[in-house]
C-alpha cells in the first residue's frame, strides 16, 4: 500500500483510472457515486438491521419520492430482471419459489416484440423461462396461452416495435399478464412514463443516471409484485438468493433517489454543454476538423459530441486518436470511428474537459 493510506488504492494495483467520455457501461465501471451516496453507505455500515425491515421501508420511501406503489431494491437491474419474472412465474408462493427454475406445470413463456431482443435475455431465462416472440398486434393476442407468464419491453426499443407500450401493457391487463421494462440506463422521472402506460413494473440501474451504488438496481411498480419480487431474491432461499444486496446499497441507492428528485437536471445540461463546447473549440483549430452536437436516445440522456476529419490530410484515423488518448497521461476513453471520435459528457467531472481539450489538441498536432 502506498505509504500515506492505510488502506489499497487503484495505484497500488496498477490501474490507471481514466476521464470518462463514453458513459454510464458497466465494463468502464458505470458511474461515480455522489457523495450524498458514499456518506449514505458509510453510515449503513455502522449497524446490523434486519434486511427485510429496512427493505420493506425503504420501498415504502422510494414510492413517495417517485410518485408510485412501491420500491424495490435489487443488485443491479440485470438482478431485477431474473427477481421480477421469478414473481411472474412463482409468485409469492413458497413452494414455487424453491422450485425455480425448475418450471414445469408453471407459467413460463415471456411474450416480447422482436426489436426488443437485445441481449439481456440470461437475466430472464435464468428463471427457467422462454421467450415467445412477436411483431404485430395480432400476432401479440395469438400469442397467449395457459403458460403465459409476463411481457418483457426494453426501454430503448420501445418506439422501434410495431407495439407500443401502452398497447402491450393493456394487452397483458385483458388476459391477467403483467408487463415489465427493463429501462437501464434510462432517467427514472417521476411521475413515472412506463407506470402511467399501464405497466406493472419498470427497473433501472442504481449506478447509472442515479449516480448510486453501482452493485444496485432499482425497480418502481405494483406493490405485490415487488413484494414476491423480494421473496425470490435475497436473503431468501431462492433463485435469486446469489444476487445479495446488502445494507450500504439499499441504503446507498435511497440516497440516490433522495438526490434525483432535486437535483438541477437544467443545469447539469448546460453544464455538459459548456463542456462540449471547450473540446469542440480546441478540435476544430486544425484543418479539416468539424463538430457536431446530437441529442440523445432514452439512454445516457445527455448531448452527444462528434469530432469528424479527413484522416488522409490530418494523418490520423479516429481509432488512433483514441487509442493515444487511452495510452496517455491522464488516460481518456473514447468512442473512435475511421474519420472522428465521439464525446458524452455524462460522467465527466469538473475539470475533465479542459484536461481533454488539452491531450486532444497535442494528439492532432501529433506532439
């Protein structure tokens, strides 16, 4: 350990943390906590408590500050997505639950769009479910069968289906079916926009947009559901009894939703905004350089900037302006093409792009 901390660092190990210019991926180690979170899990490691107590409550204050049923707490979001359809399945019934994910006799057929197929499907069939997939309403009312368990929609393929979400989740409501999105890395606005379509519940990562725990999740939804939800997760003796969320998260996460809810999400925008504005500015000092701002999908809700050149006369692709940038001091990662780079500020902090500006300027000065 290093000779002035009694505990080890990244140095220590030989990592190199980095300026974040991409977002919120899980394998970048997602985002930076806020400290209002730090100090929460700080706090929660101080004393015991009973897990299902301090669930059930912290639930209960997650539904004022967002304005729906009930909260739940998970280890993660990809955790969510196995807890939520374990209760679609098993429900709150004990001897269903040990079951899992042994489901014969059991409902276990998820009805989804085919867009919305996008690679988190272990999360969902873990619990011993398949997917039944469809892409027309009628196809969707076809579709149902004594077997059904849930419909599944991910957040950002919701406008890319033929179905839209309301449409789904009044489908499940005709035939008893609830409905479930899986909306990672996606604003967790209150009043909520998936729960006032009609679904039952809707989840989202705790170290994301929220800036919580990254080990967190959070679900927001129809009280019994999330209730069952818990019974087939941890600390329980089910199948989602791997996905342990301690103390320090749950707590964490509160915070978390405790900061989002008076956050200046105004002037957070402004703020990436000016950042962009400082790196396009030193970009496009060099010939050929150009900048643009896009706005962004449902996920890593921030402006996005593009950095685009001619790699013939500049005499570096994209691809290597990023792979000089990651190698040096301090160490930035980026999204690099054949003929630019792109920049999300999302998860930089103060100070980040003047630090940018200043590599990227010697990087296309080739110094």
């Amino acid at each position: 350990m290093s000779a002035d901390s009694t505990f080890p660092t990244y140095a220590d190990l030989g990592i190199r943390p980095f300026i974040n210019c991409i977002g919120t991926i899980t394998t970048l180690s997602g985002s930076l906590a806020l400290p209002e979170v730090r100090q929460a899990m700080n706090e929660a490691a101080t004393g015991y408590v009973k897990i299902a107590e301090l669930m059930d409550a912290v639930g209960r204050r997650i539904a004022e500050l967002m304005q729906c049923e009930y909260g739940l707490v998970t280890a993660g979001c990809a955790a969510a997505l196995t807890q939520v359809t374990a209760a679609c399945v098993a429900g709150d019934d004990p001897e269903k639950i040990a079951r899992l994910p042994d489901t014969e006799g059991l409902k276990d057929e998820i009805i989804v769009q085919k867009s919305h197929r996008v690679g988190y499907d272990r999360a969902v069939t873990a619990v011993g479910t398949r997917f039944i997939e469809v892409e027309t309403r009628e196809e969707l009312e076809a579709a149902y069968s004594d077997r059904t368990a849930m419909i599944f929609i991910f957040g950002d393929a919701a406008e890319r289906g033929q179905i839209s979400v309301a449409e789904m989740a009044a489908s499940g409501h005709a035939r008893g079916v609830p409905s479930f999105v899986d909306a990672a890395a996606e604003r967790p606005d209150a009043p909520n926009w998936y729960l006032e379509q009609g679904v039952d519940a809707v989840a989202y990562s705790g170290g994301k947009c929220l800036r919580g725990p990254q080990a967190s999740g959070l679900v927001l939804g129809r009280k019994a559901l999330l209730q069952a939800a818990f019974l087939n997760g941890c600390p329980h003796g089910s199948i989602g009894r791997p996905m342990k969320v301690g103390k320090e998260e749950i707590m964490g996460l509160l915070a978390a939703v405790e900061q989002w809810v008076v956050r200046d999400h105004q002037a957070e925008w402004q703020e990436w905004e000016r950042r962009l504005a400082v790196i396009s500015e030193a970009a496009t000092a060099f010939t050929t350089v150009e900048t643009s701002i896009s706005q962004p999908g449902r996920s890593n809700v921030a402006p996005h900037l593009s950095i685009s050149w001619d790699a013939g006369q500049l005499g570096l692709s994209g691809s290597e302006v990023a792979v000089r940038l990651s190698s040096g001091e301090p160490r930035i990662e980026l999204g690099g093409g054949e003929n630019g780079i792109s920049i999300n500020p999302y998860m930089m902090e103060e100070g980040d792009a003047e630090q940018v500006a200043q590599r990227l300027t010697a990087v296309l000065s080739n110094t």
